[in-house]
C-alpha cells in the first residue's frame, strides 16, 4: 500500500508538479493575465498622454496640424511598411489570422517585438492627430504578451491561447471584463470550444481585475444610468438599428474596398502607401482643423453628447470621414474608440430626430447600432456599452438595435470586417 502511495505520488508530481507541462502552461496563463492587465493601463496611460499632448499643440498653433498631420502620417506609414508590416491597422485581424498557426504566429504576428513597434507607433498617431483608439492595438500586445509568457515557460502556444490573450486585451483597455468574455466568444472564436472556455476565462477575469485593481473601478464613459420607455423603443429602436447598421456596413465596405478592391484607384493606393497616407493625413488635418473636435479617439465629444450635452449635428459624419481615412492609410491604431465616437455622433442625430425622449439612452442607442455594423459582434456591443456607461437598464433596447443592426449591416457588407481583414496577414516568420 505504501509502495502505491509512492508511485502515485510521483505521477501526481510528474503530471502536476513545477516540471509537468500543466503547471507551465498554468503559470504561462497566470502571468500572461497579470502582464496584460499591467501593459494595457500603461498603454492606455501613454495614449492618453499622446492625445493630450497633441490637443495643447493644437491650442498653441491651430494650424500647424496642416502640415504635421499629412507629415506624420506619411512618416508612420513608411516606417510600419518597412521595421513592421505586421503592425499596421487595428491588430484585432491579425490575432483572427495568428490562431490558424500559434506557432509560427509568435514569430511574426504575435511578437514582442511586432507588439513593441505598434504600440509606439499608435502613440506617434495619435501625436499627429490621427483618429485612432488604443483597443486594437492593447488587443495585438496582449496576444504578445501572452505568447512571450508561454515561451518563457516553454508551454506551445495554442489557438485558445490567442483567444484568450486578445480578449483579456479588450478586458484591460475598457475595463470590462464581461465584454472581453463576449468578444471572445463573437469575434476571436468563430468554431467556440467548450473545453478551452474556463482557460479563457480565467485569463480575461484576472487581466480586467489586475487593471481594476491598479486603475481603481473606474468607468470609461461615465455613470449614465440611461434609460428609455416602452412605447418610445418601439420607435428608436427599429430605426436607429436599420440606419446605423447600415452606416456601420457603409464603413466596413470603404475599409475592405481599400484593402482588396482590384479597381484603378484602390490599386494605385496600394502601390503608393505613401502618397496614399499624405492624401489620408489631408483629409484628417482639414477636417480636425475645421471642426476642432474629430481628433484622436473622439473621446471627449463622445462622452459629451451621452451626458446629453449637445454637440454639431455634422460630427458623426465629420468623424465617419477621419476614421476611414486613417484606417485606410494603414496606420497602426484600432477603431473600437473612434467608431464608439462617430456612433455617439449618429445617436446625436437621433436626438434631433426624437427631441423629447431621454437623450442619452438615444444617443447611447444609436451609439450600440453603429458599432455593431462595424464590428458585426451584436453582444459585445451590448455589454461593452452597458460596462462603460452603467446604463444596465438600457440594455433590452440596445440588445434589439444590435441585433436589428446586424443584418442591415450585412446589405451593404457582407463580410465581417476584422476577419476579412485577417485574411491580408500570413503566420509566416518574419
């Protein structure tokens, strides 16, 4: 009996113990977790810092941004192309591409090194102007992050893991866990597996709380505590979900249409980045020059309006423009927090449309139906919403203008944005 006792003991230790490759990965995940929580609120500091740091140059010289714009993107453009094509755009599609091959992803898609160049150039655009949200990004250094960790250890690196890195990003960036849980669900996992779920999980909750716990509870929006009638939802509603997912779509389209549209002049900005980033910076520098209010994330007019305070009935649009056009320059940068922006702008023009209703529970509805056309993820868009505003009574009606959403959105795009996008980037080493 006590030979047998030995003997399970040592299988115990060899299948468990320090050495065993469950405690690596376990330890892999723990640290990961802990890391990405960490990373992303010194990211999210730097962003704000760097977006900050652009507006006082704006007050000290309006105009000048009509020359660092155009500058800067140019400049960003070329050196992404250049030290890290791996880097450009959001970093969600590249964490969709990354889980086909984890293995050879942590060399080129998911490297420290892909991760490290993207965050500081997401910093020099939002230096410049550049409308752009730290979200993808976070996204694309958490999947690092995670993989880096599991070098250490020497535990391989697996889909669920890519999952779970990139989720726990969206977790520590807003400060939501529940939304990480959903994205992961919707956006990272298109085939969800039951057995990875409590692996990703645990990362995604340790993550939201180690930021929590650094950053304090805060709220990203602000506590609104929105809500909307009955009576009144069956009319916003259905039209703010058709209008905005339709919008949503209509963005989606440009984006894919620059990426893979074989027409003349999508193929002339291809072959010219940089030409095509000059024309792209233009454009964000007239319009953040003119309207004053349509640079970087769109933060502040955005948490404005859902405070019901009123704003130009032009800024949605205004916003609209900016984004694609520093998306379609390829600069490294999301556009979770700039497309939740140009929604307010959409929800502000509900406002006008439905004057004696609730404005913010308008403003925040309309907000819901444009993000969902984006990024086709009805659920996070709900909880993300509902986590950064407190708004929990609004969520029936936001739950139905994400979903109606969803398939308007699909009328004008039919592919899912972030995953056609991953199909531009290889797991391929570098």
């Amino acid at each position: 009996m006590k030979r047998l006792t030995r003997r399970r003991a040592r299988a115990l230790i060899r299948r468990h113990g320090p050495q065993s490759m469950v405690f690596r990965r376990r330890v892999a995940i723990g640290g990961g977790a802990v890391s990405v929580g960490l990373f992303a609120l010194i990211f999210a500091s730097a962003a704000d810092e760097a977006s900050s740091l652009f507006l006082d140059i704006v007050r000290e010289h309006p105009y000048l941004p009509l020359l660092l714009t155009p500058l800067g993107f140019v400049a960003i453009a070329y050196v992404t192309k250049h030290v890290a094509p791996e880097a450009r755009g959001s970093g969600i599609p590249q964490i969709i591409a990354a889980k086909s091959n984890p293995s050879e992803a942590v060399n080129s898609l998911m490297s420290m090194r892909t991760a490290a160049v993207k965050s500081v150039l997401t910093l020099a655009a939002l230096l410049c102007g550049a409308s752009v949200g730290r979200e993808g990004p976070t996204v694309q250094l958490a999947a690092g992050v995670m993989a880096a960790w599991h070098r250490l250890m020497q535990a391989p690196m697996r889909a669920s893991m890519v999952i779970a890195g990139g989720a726990a990003g969206v977790a520590a960036a807003f400060n939501t866990p529940l939304a990480g849980i959903a994205f992961a669900i919707e956006e990272l996992a298109a085939a969800y597996e039951q057995r990875m779920t409590l692996l990703v999980m645990t990362a995604i909750l340790i993550s939201g709380m180690v930021a929590q716990g650094v950053a304090g509870d805060y709220i990203y929006f602000g506590v609104t505590g929105a809500s909307m009638p009955f009576k009144s939802a069956l009319v916003i509603v259905p039209l703010a979900g058709m209008v905005g997912g339709f919008l949503g779509g209509l963005f989606s389209r440009l984006l894919l249409l620059a990426a893979r549209a074989d027409n003349t002049p999508m193929l002339w900005m291809r072959r010219n980045p940089m030409y095509a980033a000059a024309i792209c910076g233009a454009i964000v520098a007239v319009l953040g020059v003119l309207t004053n209010l349509t640079w970087g994330t769109g933060y502040a007019p955005a948490r404005a309006m859902i405070e019901g305070v009123h704003a130009p009935l032009w800024f949605g649009l205004a916003k609209f423009i900016t984004t694609a056009a520093t998306a379609i320059a390829g600069l490294p940068g999301g556009i979770f927090a700039p497309s939740l922006a140009t929604g307010a702008g959409f929800g502000n023009l509900l406002r006008w449309v439905f004057p004696g209703e609730p404005a913010s529970a308008v403003v925040l509805v309309g907000m819901t139906a444009y993000f969902t056309g984006v990024v086709r993820a009805p659920l996070t868009a709900v909880i993300i919403i509902s986590e950064t505003t407190v708004s929990r009574g609004l969520m029936l009606p936001m739950l139905g203008a994400a979903l109606i959403a969803d398939q308007s959105s699909q009328l004008v795009c039919r592919d899912r944005l972030y995953h056609a996008l991953s199909a531009t980037f290889t797991t391929r080493e570098s």
